[in-house]
C-alpha cells in the first residue's frame, strides 16, 4: 500500500463569489461555506482569514485542519465524519499546503487557547505560518453543547474538504510517494512511532474513523490513515500540549521516520493508544502497547503524549514496558519545571527507559504584544482583559507550542 | 584578600546538640570550628572574617535576620562570599544552608552551600551553587576541600562545574534546537541503539525514598500532633490557604476544642470533591478519635495546633520545605509523633 500526496501551495488567500483555486490564490465563497457549515445546532457562523505577519490573535482557537480531498465530495477524505467509515490511506490526496480551517470561540471544558500570527509568539505555532480560515460561531438557543461540538467538527471537516476539492484540476506543486511501513526485516533498525491520544470523555475526546478511540485499545494504524483523516482531534485541553487534527494530518514523527526510511532506519509502523483516566487502564494499554510493538517487529518506539501530567504516567507506563520487551523507547516530554525552570521537569518519569526529547517549559514566561484585531472571543479567558491587549503567558497557553508530536524547535537545557 | 563569613549550625558550632537547637543567630569573629580548617585551605588568597551560627530549629525560618547579621559584619572592604555548611545529609542544617546560601545571593553577595545530594534542604538553594560533601561528618575533611576549592572558583569568577561537585539545581533554560523534537527523537533513537544507554535531553528527576522514622516508644505518654495536606481551614479560610499549588502552610489552634463542627470548618483543597469532607470535617482532620485516644490513654496529649497546606499540584520543592519545617517545630514543641492524612 501507498499514498502518494499532491501539494499545492496556497500563497494568497480571499474571500469572493465562488471558491476556487487558480496559481497559488484560495478564494473561498462565504455563501458556500456558510451552506456547508449550516446546522440545527448553530444560530450562524462568520468566516475570517488571517495570515502569517498581520498584527492578529486568535483566541478561544479549538480545532485545526489541513484542506484534503481524495476526489469529489471529499472522495473518502476524513472517514467517518465526511467520507463513510471504511480504511484509507492509499491512492491519492490532494494537499492545500500553508493554510487551515480554524475554529474558534467558547466550549465547555475547552482551556483558553491562542495564536499570534505575529510577535514572538507566531514561530511557536504551527498555525502562526499558515493562512487560517477562522470559523467564529454563535450557538442555537436550545442547542446542547455536545450538538454545537459536533456540528463544528462536521462543518469544518467538510469545508477543509471543499476547499481542498478547488485543487483537484490543479497541477500540484509537489508530489509525494509514501509507501507503507514493511513488516519484512532489513539490515536497519526498525524504529516506529507509539502516539497517545487524550481520550477523557466530551471535550476532551479523539476520534478514530468517526468514533471515539476513548475504550479502545492500542492499534497499528498505516502512517497514511494519518494523511486521510481516520484520526481528528475532539480533545481541547492543554493548549500547547495537545494535537488537532492539522498536527495528526502531518504528524513530525511520522514524517521525520518516512524521510529517514530506507536510509538509516527502516520505519517499523505506527501505533496509536488512547490515554485513559484510571491508573488500572493506563497499565493494560500500556502493556498492550509494547506487546503490539513486539509483534511488528519494533527495534525502537518513539512515543509521543498529548496533555499534561497524567499523560505523563500514560509516558512512563509504556516506555517501561517496552524497555521490559526488550524495545527502545524514547520519550517526547514537555516539561513543567517552573517560572524559573528550577521545578522538577516531569510529573512521572520512566523507571528503565530514560531516553527523553524535551519539548520546552510549560512555565516559561512570554511576552505578546498589542495587536490590531482578534477573533474567537472579546476577552482572553486567562486573564479577563481584552483579547487584543498585550499580555504575558506562560507558553502552556499557546496552540501547539510544545508539540508532544515533535513539531517545534522548542527545548529547555541545563544552564 | 577575599571576606568570607561561614554559617555553620549550633552543632558545628560547639555550642550544643539537639538541647541548643533552638538556640537565636549568633555573630563569632574569625572562623568557628570547621571554619577553621576551611580558613587554613582558604588562606593566603582570602580569609574567614566572621561566623554565624544559629539552632538547627530555627535557622530556616529566620534567614534574614541571619542575613542582616552578615551584613553587619565590620570589615574592609566588605563581606564579598557567604559559604554555608558542609551540612551533610542533616535536614534541618541543609536547609538553612541552602536558604542562607539563596538569601545572600539574591542579596547580591557570592554565596555557596555545602551537603550531600540527598539533602532534602538541596531544593531549597535554587540556582545558588551548591557543591556535594559526605554524606556523615566522618567525610568532614574531603567536603572540606572541595568546598574550598568551589569558594577560590567563585572568587576568581571561573564557573562551577559537576566536575568541581556542584549539585542541584540548574535552571531549565529555553532555547531553540537546531532540529524538530521529531528530528531529535529519532536521532536519540538511533544513538541508544548504537549502545549508548544514558543520552537523554531531560535528566531524571530525583524522587526522595524516606527512611520512616523509628517507631515511638510508649504512645501512652507521647505528645501526638495532627498534620494534614487536605486544606481544612476555618470556614472563613483566614488565612487564604491556596487551594492548589500551595505556596505556604498554616497552624491553627485545637487544643480548647473536642471536635470541628460542619459549617465552622472547610476543606479548601481544589484536588476532589470536598462534600463529603465539609459534612464532616474529622474525616479530614480526626481530632474526635484523637480526644477518644487521649481519653483511652492510648495518647499521652494532642499537640495543641494542627498544620495544614494543600496538597493539590504543590511542587515538590515547597512539599519538602513543609514536611522540613514541620519536623522541625514539631521536634521543638516536644511532640513525639505525628498522623498526617493525606487526601
């Protein structure tokens, strides 16, 4: 099995009268996407872009996905939710590379969220270099917010598709072949990738193929289910810790092995693992976990969490066990160690399996600037002042920027 | 000619064991019992111009009075290093050591702090250079020497390295990597398949194994105290305790007491569902089967305060500093044990 993937590069972005895709420039109808959107659940919606470099903030941001389509009416793009709940990742997926569709505005549970698309924030997001299509939304008066939650996920996977469809005549900037992982044993290492997902119930959930991954147990998944969309994010705690959907679409650890595959290493495959509240069902998935890697061959695991510090335990849990198999593990760990970066770093940590990868401090401090114009929300939740005033965070609250997925260059270092 | 001031405690001081250690802070010219072999490494280059020294009992929470008496010390040129210990594996001293230590540097003096790494008072010193001694004071003239040698580097403004024996914390600076973390993840992949079995970015952080005290003698004539992380204040919580990442701890008086009664007592903790403890604050705090037990005679008293903190996201360092602190006054006030619930 393959996948190969159409990159088209998105340059320019507007708004106009029908959505289309012409030399680089998305312009996007906001009578079509709003048609797209319309639900019982929603009293409207109101579209926005903003680009990399504007003086722009959105907060309350909770979803992000990255434009893919397989063909017309989305082709089987995002199983379970826009295509119907059959296997993908083979064949071919049209990319609009350099922008996403964003949502943002108030959930229950939902952790104040932000991105700065310019200042020292914007490098921090993956969402602070893309042109972001800003979904802001006001609730039906009855609706439940289990109903607004679902209807955004619908709305805004089916427009990602929609606009990703405009590209489909388009000849792609770059083309990409991914095989698949081989189960065949060469004379490289076999490294592959474990990925935590946060399954803790409503609002902080994940789906895999349209349902909730959250009383399953761990899985090999191809690396291309990833490209199609069988993974979308639900889960909108820990702003800087957590993975949307746009992070699984091009997950850094699975692209970083399919780069090196054949070179230095042979990619051995992906598992993906739900994170569990009970301590009894963070050591069976985890235990579980390791054995699935055994059985595919695993030389090495790179594990990846999402949340933070009983995702820790869910961390340490598995690469013990691996390192029990006999499996190398390598934990992606933010740390939490404090204002000044003095605290202990990590919650739990690994007994036998010590590799670690730091993804930055939780704790440290950031100065944002003023900006002209925010969307998402009036107020930043944190601090109860206007979301355009100029504030000091501490990096836990900006979108991503400490992706457990190895996105970002962020590290913390004894100093 | 560098002015140094050593801080030792009651001990080292000659002055008394555990009779003295409530003993207030005191200023002695020149060097005072180890400070004098550390006077002898020291010299010709700097000299020891004064010592202070202070109970075991006391000293952490009276650090600055500590640090005003330093400052008072009349020299010339002024007082340019405070060097604290060697402390060793003693708690309490480690503790003043390390918050002394601290103290004077945020004071702008050059400081540094001597104890052995399981110090539970080593947190406490937060970035202030700390360099190892033995873990007893048998190891007296080898922390000796590396303690001299750690005060002639900070002297001379060279840097204190692991391989000097300093210990503790290093602040967790952020940066920028070269590379992705993904990037990097494999890389350390690939290097602890190669062999190399201790490459790793974060160091492991150091858990406490505590050595449970030595089981009390006779209970029936003990002194027992009531200690609990569970947040129960006053209903009015007086003294806003933090109801997470506590920061400090609080004492409250029981002895004119026999039970806490629902609606004047409050569970403040923001860790669980405090309903159940609010319907019954002994649940929390068991003052009732505390005054049963007295009354039995299984007790010999009730210490006549309770301490309470949060234990709800409170760093590590701030825990240890509590428990230190709580030994501490417990020790002084003559309770022989404690019960400390935990939620």
């Amino acid at each position: 099995m393959a996948l190969t993937r159409l990159i088209h590069h998105v340059r320019r972005v507007g708004l106009g009268q029908r959505t289309t895709f012409t030399d680089g420039e998305l312009t996007v109808s906001t009578d079509e996407a709003q048609g797209i959107l319309a639900d019982a659940a929603l009293a409207g919606v109101r579209l926005s872009w903003l680009s990399p470099g504007e003086s722009a903030r959105i907060v309350k941001v909770l979803d992000a996905v990255e434009p893919r389509t397989k063909g017309p009416g989305g082709g089987g793009i995002f199983p379970g939710f826009v295509g119907p709940a059959r296997p993908q990742g083979d064949g071919e997926t049209h990319v609009l590379r350099g922008t996403a569709v964003v949502t943002a505005g108030f959930l229950p549970r939902a952790q104040e969220a932000l991105v700065d698309l310019s200042g020292p924030a914007a490098a921090l997001s993956p969402l602070g270099a893309t042109h972001n299509l800003v979904i802001e939304f006001t609730p039906a008066p009855d609706a439940s917010w289990e109903k607004v939650d679902a209807a955004l996920r619908t709305g805004s996977l089916r427009l990602a598709a929609w606009l990703a469809e405009a590209a489909l005549d388009a000849e792609p900037d770059e083309i990409e072949e991914l095989p698949s992982p081989s189960p065949v044993r060469r004379d490289r290492p076999r490294v592959g990738a474990i990925t935590n997902l946060q399954t803790q119930g409503l609002f902080k959930d994940v789906f895999l193929y349209g349902r909730s991954f959250g009383s399953s147990l761990p899985t090999l998944l191809d690396p291309g289910e990833l490209d199609d969309g069988a993974v979308v994010s639900g889960q909108f705690g820990h702003p800087a810790l957590k993975n949307p959907t746009f992070m699984h679409q091009n997950h850094p650890v699975v692209n970083e092995l399919r780069r090196r595959h054949g070179r230095d290493l042979d990619f051995a495959g992906l598992v993906i693992c739900p994170e569990p509240v009970n301590q009894a069902d963070k050591e069976l998935v985890s235990a579980f976990a390791a054995r699935v890697c055994a059985a595919a061959g695993f030389d090495a695991a790179l594990v990846t969490k999402e949340g933070g510090g009983n995702a820790d335990a869910d961390m340490a849990l598995k690469m013990d066990a691996l390192a029990e198999l006999g499996i190398e593990a390598v934990g992606l760990y933010a740390e939490m160690a404090g204002t000044d970066g003095t605290g202990p770093s990590i919650v739990v940590a690994p007994e036998k399996a010590t590799a670690m990868v730091s993804t930055g401090n939780y704790d440290h401090r950031l100065q944002l600037p003023a900006v002209d114009k925010a969307l998402g929300g009036d107020e930043f939740a944190l601090l109860h002042i206007p979301a355009t005033e100029a504030f000091e965070v501490p990096t836990a609250v900006v979108y991503c920027a400490l992706s457990p997925l190895g996105w970002g260059r962020v590290t913390a270092r004894a100093g | 000619m560098a002015n140094i001031v050593h801080y030792i405690n009651q001990f080292f001081a000659g002055v008394g064991g555990e009779d003295s250690a409530g003993a207030g802070p005191t200023l002695v010219a020149g060097p005072v019992g180890p400070g004098r072999r550390l006077a002898e490494l020291l010299a010709p280059e700097h000299q020891i111009v004064a010592t202070v020294w202070c109970g075991d009992d006391i000293a952490s929470g009276v650090v600055p009075a500590i640090i005003d008496l330093i400052r008072s010390v009349d020299t010339d040129g002024g007082v340019d290093l405070v060097a604290a210990g060697p402390a060793f594996t003693s708690g309490r001293y480690g503790l003043a050591c390390a918050r002394v230590a601290a103290a004077a540097h945020d004071a702008g003096l050059r400081a540094v702090a001597s104890m052995h790494e399981d110090n539970p008072g080593l947190d406490e010193a937060g970035t202030t250079p700390v360099v190892a001694s033995g873990e007893v004071a048998r190891r007296m003239a080898p922390s000796l020497d590396r303690l001299a040698n750690a005060i002639g580097l900070l002297l001379r403004d060279e840097p204190l390295t692991a391989a000097d024996g300093r210990i503790g914390k290093l602040a967790r600076l952020t940066v920028m990597a070269d590379a992705t973390a993904a990037e990097r993840a494999v890389d350390l992949a690939l290097v602890r398949l190669g062999g190399d079995h201790t490459a790793t970015e974060i160091p492991l952080p150091r858990f406490d194994q505590v050595t449970p005290a030595a089981p009390v003698e006779d209970l029936r004539t003990a002194m027992v105290a009531l200690v609990t992380e569970g947040g129960l204040v006053p209903d009015e919580n007086p003294g806003s305790l933090e109801s997470a990442r506590a920061t400090r701890w609080l004492r409250y008086p029981i002895a004119e007491i026999d039970g806490l009664q629902a609606g004047e007592w409050r569970s403040i903790h923001g860790g669980f569902s405090t309903a159940y403890a609010n319907e019954d604050p002994h649940r929390i705090l068991p003052l009732d089967v505390g005054r049963q037990l007295v009354a039995e005679g299984a007790f010999g008293s009730l210490f006549g305060e309770y301490f309470v903190t949060t234990g709800n996201g409170t760093s590590v360092a701030n825990a240890r500093r509590f428990g230190i602190e709580w030994a501490a006054d417990l020790r002084h006030s003559g309770a022989r044990a404690a019960i400390l619930t935990a939620t």
